[in-house]
C-alpha cells in the first residue's frame, strides 16, 4: 500500500485539533492569566500622569500655517511648533529643574545608588516627560509618567515655569533688553542721588559760597555735557540690544552666530575711527560755545558725515565676504548688520570725545580755589544724578508701555497641571483583555506545535491521516455487553467470520512488541471458541495467558522461539498439522518489523495489524503498511481486558 499525504487542512482538520488539544488552549490561557494577574498585583507599580495643555506664544503659533509644499509632503507638523517643543525638552529647561527640585537626591535614593546630573536630565528626556503637539493646533501637550503622584506634579510645574522662563528670555525684543538695563540702573542711580544730595545739603549748612559767574558757566557747561553723556550711553546700550534681537533672529542660520560675534576691523577703519574721534572731539568742545546753526559747528557735522559714509562702507566691504547676499533673507541682515555696526561704532566714538571734552573741564575746574571746586564738584555730581535718575525714569515708563505687549508674546497655560486621583499605568482591564487573548494565541500554536511535531497515534482521524484508511475501534468499557459487541464487530469485520466460510490462518500483529495485544487476542480466540469455531492460537511470542489445557481453544506456545528468518519445510508441517481439523488458526506474531512476521504474513490468509492510542506511532504504521500486504487495522482506544 501506498503511503497517504495530504498537504492540505481543512477547517474540519482544524476544529478537530483545537477539540484534541482544548485542555491545552485551556490551561495555557489560565497560566497566562494567573502570571498576569501576579505580576499586576505584586510587581507592576503604579503610574501617574501629570498632563498640562499650553499655548504657543503669538511669534510662533503664526507660523505654523504651512506652504503648500509642505502640505501636499504631508508635513503636519511646523518648525515653530517643533521648536518649542524641543525648547521645553532642552537641557537648560531639565537642568534647571532638577536643580530647582534637587532630583539628583531623589534619584538617587530611588535607585539606591549615586547618580549624576546628565543622567538624571537624560531619565527625564528618555523615561519621564513627553511632550508632543495637539493636532491641527498651536497647543502643546505635556505628560509627565512617574510612580511619585507629587513628585510627577511638582516636576510638572517646574518644568512650565523654566520654559515660560526660557521663552520670555527668547521672545525679547531689544526694548526689553533695554527696559532690564535700566531696571537694573534706576535703584543705584537713585541710591546715589539720595547720597550727593546730602552731601550737597551738608555743604550748603556748614559752609558759605557766593559761585563766580566763571564758576556757574563752567558747571552748565558741566551739566549740558553729561546729558549728552547720558543719552548717548543709552542710545549705545539700546544699539546692543538690537545687535542682540538680531542673534536671535539668524541664530537658526548656519554660521550666522561666528560672524556676528566677530567685530570688523581692519587699518582703514582704525584710521576712520581716529578721524571721526577727532571731529567730535572738535564738534563737543565747540558745542560749549557755539550754537548747532553755526557755520563752524556745520561744517564739523558735514566732515563727521563723511567719515562716517565711510565707515559705513568700509564695513559693508569686510562683512560682504562672509555673507550669501543672493538669499534675500540673508540680504535683510546683512544691511541691517551693517547699519547696526556702524552706529555703534560712531556712538563709541562720540562717549569717548564726550569723556575727552569733560576732562578737558575738569583740568580748568583744578584753577578754581579748593572751596569753590567742591562746591563745583557737588554741584557737577548732583546734576549729572539728577540727570541720569530724571532720565532713566522716563526712558522706563517710555519702555514699560512698549514692552506691555510681551505678555502676548509668551507661552499660556490653559489647563493646569492637577494631581489625580488614580493611576494612569497600568490598564489592569486592558492587560487582562490582552493576556487573555496572548493566551489563546500562545495555546492554538502550541497546540498546533504539539499535533506537527507528534509522533504517536491518538485517534483514528492519525489513522486515517497517516495511511488514508479508517481503522476499526475498539474501546473497553467497564460493561463487559459492550465489550463483547466491540469484540464481534472486530471478529466479522477483520477475520471475515460471518459463520459462512471459515478463514484458516490469521495473522494478529501489534505495532509494537508489547504485551497489551494479548487481552485482545484472548478475546477474539475465546468468542471464536464460543460460536462453534474450531480454534488454534499459535502463540508466537509466548504471550498469552491462557491455560494450555483449555477444551475450547487448542494452544501452541511457541516462546519466541519458533522462527529465526524463514520457515523451513518442518515448521511449514507443524503450521499444516495444526490447522488440519480445525476453522480457525490465529496466528499472534511479533512485530511487524520482524523479519518471521515478514516470513508469516505470507503464509497468512489475512493479516490483523492492531494500534495502540496514545503508544503506538506514526513511524511503526507507516513501517507496518511496507511490511505487510493489505493488513486490516484495529485500534485500541483503552487498555483492553478479558471479557470472558
């Protein structure tokens, strides 16, 4: 016979599996839920998520509209928005928090261990905070994870603060900087004024002058110099804010920050500076005598013109080389640059000739005797005070209302940080619904493991897969009725004993040399007995139990010693003599790989091949198929016993 293959399953085949190998599914999945349910309740620590919505400041949020370009790449996301994002994941946000919440030790007594500040700011960056953008929006969304609820919080808060923080120090313009300069100024200067005042007051008291017209000429002339001091020095201060605004704005720009960093120079524009020094030194000294509409102050003012076109060009000719002035950005900044270097440089030049020129009064101060030049001296440091104090504070009241629409320009919370009330991590629900479902998964593949890989022989559908025909069962019970029923259906359906013409030689062979086919054989011999037939066992191996001496059946035990490779014509005589005068001879022979099973199966009229569920193997049927002409299959579902 041919071996039988059949590649493909069908969903009978299938649904047979999964009904053999149900407890394994079953107890796969309660496995897998049991060691869910452990690690939920023992090891997974709790989760708490601080989530904190805000609002981009009015400079970013505007650009996030994208071009089309970018939307037709399907680019939902803005550079702006991207960037803010990174600015409040950056290490100057995370550092500054855990400096503000000292997490280094709270780290460190978490992982029992000591721990750096890089590694705490990664932790943060990697494992504690996330922030990502609500789609189609200028909002941020933070989320910061921890198994602390008020650390998490806390971690929250300080993180919203430093970015706020961050980005109103990026968001300045250069009326801001200048608004922080004279924040900074306004206190000392008024703190000094209050000093010269009393001292001025304690003159006044103690002693008594009469100044000379000399005197009161030389201390207005003091008094108009240091306002010019004063308002060019704030005009230099508000130029290097807007130098500063302006690294803001091309910081993005590659190379942008070295080139602004550098300061032009060159022989020629030290030659110009010199010359322009020199022009206002001239300028100032007669501005003490002369009125502006004078033809000698016009035609210093003309000459300072002059120098100072071309200063303006000597800088746009050093700077040029570094800048790709074909990008019409680039081309803004570079003009801008220029315009910015350029004052700066003739408003250095104008406190310098402003110093020169005062020193030049404070030598003719040194002629007036000592009385007068304290008085002068007072008199000279009050007003020059009074000047900067009078000044710086309208300058900030002037700033304070150009700089009101900052608060515009800054990050807004709209939904605060709060402490909730349960964990967000773990989902017990939803790990028990996946668990459940990785369960049934993980028992269907091994249960289909479990069938590709096994060998032995369970039921008949192995049977009928294995070889394509389906064996007889045979199944004890504990009713010995039915038994019998199994056994007679085995006797007509495998021997051919239908009472009509008797078979003479039967050939019963196990697929393994075991000693549970004997109860079988016993059986079949015994109700071949009881229904009339003249019966002879030819043991073989010598395994049956039944007495030699029976009336009913007449038995040949052989031992295991009857054959060695084939039968010779003596023991083809003992197998005629024992057949003659009797209707049945049932052979029970070893295995079928024996090679005097081989040997009998030829001198057999039929061939009996009986299986044994869960010990018998694939292997041995398929061997047993080669070895044995068209045998009957019997299989045996439970350890059979004697009926009888």
């Amino acid at each position: 016979m041919e071996n039988y293959t059949e590649n493909e399953i069908t969903l009978n085949d299938i649904l047979r599996i999964l009904k053999r190998r149900k407890y394994w599914i079953f107890g796969i999945t309660l496995l897998t839920l049991f060691a869910t349910l452990i690690y939920l309740f023992y090891f997974a620590k709790p989760v708490y998520e601080i989530t904190a919505i805000i609002k981009l400041p009015r400079g970013s949020s505007a650009q996030t509209v994208l071009s089309p370009q970018l939307t037709f790449l399907s680019v939902s996301q803005s550079p702006a928005l991207t960037e803010q994002i990174e600015i409040m994941k950056s290490r100057r946000v995370l550092t500054s928090v855990v400096n503000d919440l000292n997490l280094i030790e709270y780290f460190s007594k978490k992982s029992k261990g000591e721990v750096s500040q890089e590694s705490v700011v990664s932790t943060l960056s990697k494992n504690v905070v996330n922030v990502s953008s609500v789609k189609d929006t200028s909002l941020i969304k933070l989320t910061v994870s921890l198994n602390d609820r008020e650390m998490a919080y806390k971690i929250a808060r300080s993180i919203i603060d430093n970015y706020i923080k961050v980005a109103r120090e990026l968001n300045k313009d250069e009326n801001a900087y200048l608004f922080e300069f004279v924040e900074r100024q306004l206190p000392n200067v008024e703190k000094e004024l209050t000093e010269i005042e009393n001292k001025l007051l304690n003159f006044q008291k103690t002693k008594s002058i009469l100044p000379s017209e000399e005197l009161s000429a030389l201390i207005r002339k003091f008094h108009d110099l240091d306002s010019r001091i004063i308002e060019t020095q704030l005009n230099y201060q508000n130029l290097q804010s807007q130098l500063q605004v302006l690294k803001q704005n091309i910081s993005q720009l590659k190379g942008m920050i070295k080139i602004l960093e550098y300061v032009p120079d060159s022989a020629k524009l030290q030659e110009l500076r010199k010359r322009l020094l020199d022009l206002q030194i001239s300028y100032n000294t007669l501005s003490l005598t002369y009125t502006k509409s004078s033809p000698e102050m016009r035609q210093i003012e003309q000459q300072m013109n002059i120098v100072q076109q071309m200063i303006n060009e000597e800088i746009s000719r050093i700077l040029s080389s570094q800048f790709e002035t074909e990008d019409p950005i680039l081309r803004g900044y570079y003009l801008e640059l220029i315009n910015l270097q350029t004052n700066i440089e003739v408003a250095k030049s104008y406190i310098s000739s402003l110093e020169h020129v005062r020193k030049e009064l404070e030598k003719e101060l040194q002629k007036f005797p000592d009385l007068q030049r304290e008085y002068a001296t007072l008199m000279r440091d009050y007003n020059l005070k009074q000047q900067t104090y009078t000044l710086l504070k309208s300058k900030r009241e002037e700033l304070r209302l150009s700089t009101a629409g900052m608060s515009f320009n800054v990050p807004i919370v709209l939904d605060e940080p709060y402490l909730p009330e349960r964990p967000a991590k773990p989902n017990k629900r939803l790990i028990l619904a996946v668990s459940l479902v990785l369960g049934v998964f993980v028992g269907v593949l091994i249960a289909f493991l479990r069938e590709a890989f096994d060998e032995k022989i369970r039921d008949e559908y192995d049977v009928l897969k294995t070889v394509g025909e389906e064996p007889l069962l045979y199944q004890a019970s504990k009713d010995g009725k039915k038994d019998l029923e199994a056994l007679k259906h085995i006797v007509v359906q495998a021997l051919n004993s239908t009472g009509a013409e008797s078979s003479h030689a039967h050939l019963l062979v196990s697929s393994t040399n075991s000693s549970w086919k004997a109860p079988i054989i016993e059986g079949i011999v015994e109700l071949l007995s009881k229904a009339c037939k003249k019966t002879v066992l030819v043991d073989l191996d010598g395994r049956s139990k039944l007495p030699l001496n029976s009336r009913e059946v007449k038995i040949v035990s052989f031992n295991g010693e009857f054959l060695t490779f084939s039968l010779n014509d003596k023991q083809k005589n003992i197998l005629q003599d024992v057949a003659q005068g009797n209707d049945v001879v049932v052979l029970s022979a070893p295995a079928p790989t024996s090679a005097d099973t081989k040997a009998l199966a030829s001198q057999a009229t039929q061939t009996v091949l009986i299986l044994k569920a869960n010990e018998s193997k694939k292997s041995d049927l398929l061997s047993a198929m080669k070895n044995l002409e068209k045998p009957k299959l019997i299989l045996v579902k439970e350890k059979s016993k004697k009926i009888f």
